[in-house]
C-alpha cells in the first residue's frame, strides 16, 4: 500500500502514475492493482498493490527500469509506502458479484 500527496497537477500525477503501473503490471509476481483518490481531497491518494509475494516486489522495485519512474512520482509527490500481508480471507459482498455496479471504498 503506498498513500500519495500530490504537490502537483492531479492529472499530471495519474498520466504518471498509469506510466509506472504499466511498468509494474509487467514485472513477474505482479497480480494487480487499484489507485484510489480520496473522495474530499483530489491531492490525496491511495495505491492498494497485490504480489504474488514479498521477494516479487522487492525484484520489482529493484529493477533497473523502476528508478525512473520512482523520480517522476517523486517530483509529482511525497509518498508513504507500507508492505502489508493478509490477516484473513479477502471477503465479497454477494451483491458486488450480481453487478450491482462500483461502490465507494473505504
């Protein structure tokens, strides 16, 4: 998980921001992502980011072709990486399988 304060246009940063998920969809043991924006303030930012496994993000980000990337998010904005790891079952709601659209994150 990566929290993001963007000190710059918020375009800008998602143009930027979709550029390295790009890069990062490529990596092996990527398995998804999803950028949330904070409903209140269009500065702030939340990335939730799923590896196959600890060793697969760090190669990742060790990469040679993430050092790029990491300046131009850093130019854009401060940010607060964190490495989490699952404490239980991913739970779904029976009504978000039947379609019942996007909801709100929380």
């Amino acid at each position: 998980m990566n929290r993001f304060t963007v000190h710059a246009s918020p375009d800008e940063f998602e143009r930027v921001f979709a550029e390295t998920a790009e890069f990062m969809a490529r990596q092996d043991g990527f398995l998804q992502h999803t950028l949330l924006r904070h409903v209140d303030d269009e500065r702030s930012y939340v990335n939730i980011a799923q590896w196959r496994d600890e060793a697969a993000f760090r190669a990742a980000v060790a990469a040679p072709g993430f050092g790029p990337h990491a300046a131009s998010l850093r130019a854009l904005s401060a940010s607060e990486p964190s490495l989490y790891t699952p404490a239980a079952p991913t739970r779904r709601s029976p009504l978000a399988e039947a379609g019942d659209g996007p909801a709100a994150r929380s």
